[in-house]
C-alpha cells in the first residue's frame, strides 16, 4: 500500500496490523489482533467523537496509531523538536470521510477539527498521550 497521507506510514509498515494470530474454527486466511490489556501485543481501540473547533495541543503517542474519520475533517500538524522547541514540519494534513491516517511513534503532531469528528482510532498497545509543551 502506498503512504497516501505523506506521514511516512502505510498499513504495510504501521505496527497496528503486525501481531495478527489465526483464531480456532474461522475459515483459512482469517487472523485477529485482540485489544490491550487482555493481550499485551494487542491494540487499544477507540470510538472518538470531537466537537467542531475543539484541538489537541502537539504532543505524541508511545506507539504507531491509525485514525478513521467516519464523518468530519481534521487537520493533523508535524513538529520537530529543535532543543527546548517544537517547529512545524511541512504542510499540515486534511483528513476527511473516508481517508485513513497513520501515524509513527513518538511523532510530534497536534489535531484540529475543523467539523464535528466521529473517528475510529487503533493504537498499537497500551495507548498514552505525551504533551509536546508548546514553543
């Protein structure tokens, strides 16, 4: 798969699809990853509602994530940390209904909703927020 939101991850690459397992009694080629904590190399899987006009400040995510917008537009930002400041890295990125983003561990990035958001995000393990600070 190709990397269409330019973050440098695809499903091909994304540690969300990795730890897949065959379940017992399912038809060939059918494999699960169940959700963290009952499995320590699963995911953790939300269904996110955001206002319109409401953010998160920069800050990242301890492992790979993927983003679903089911309705809505966001607007997703990179930062690099240059010493004690974050810069924006690049053009922000538009999501909207239908598009899937990823993005990598540890990758500074804050989020925007431009319209009311509904959104299926899948972290890979246990997810955790880490605040950036602002510069």
């Amino acid at each position: 798969m190709s990397d269409e939101t330019g973050t440098g991850k695809t499903s091909d690459t994304s540690a969300v699809w990795q730890n897949h397992i065959p379940v017992e009694g399912t038809p060939d080629g059918f494999t699960v990853r169940t959700t963290y904590p009952n499995n320590p190399d699963g995911v953790e899987v939300m269904l996110e509602r955001w206002q319109a006009g409401s953010s998160e400040p920069p800050h990242s995510h301890p492992g790979d994530d993927m983003t679903i917008v089911v309705e809505g537009k966001m607007i997703i930002q990179f930062y690099q940390s240059q010493g004690d400041n974050i810069i924006a890295e690049g053009k922000p990125l538009v999501l909207t209904k239908g598009d899937v983003g990823y993005i990598a561990a540890n990758r500074i990035h804050d989020a925007t909703y431009v319209n009311e958001c509904k959104l299926v995000y899948v972290h890979d393990r246990a997810f955790g927020f880490i605040d950036a600070g602002s510069s």
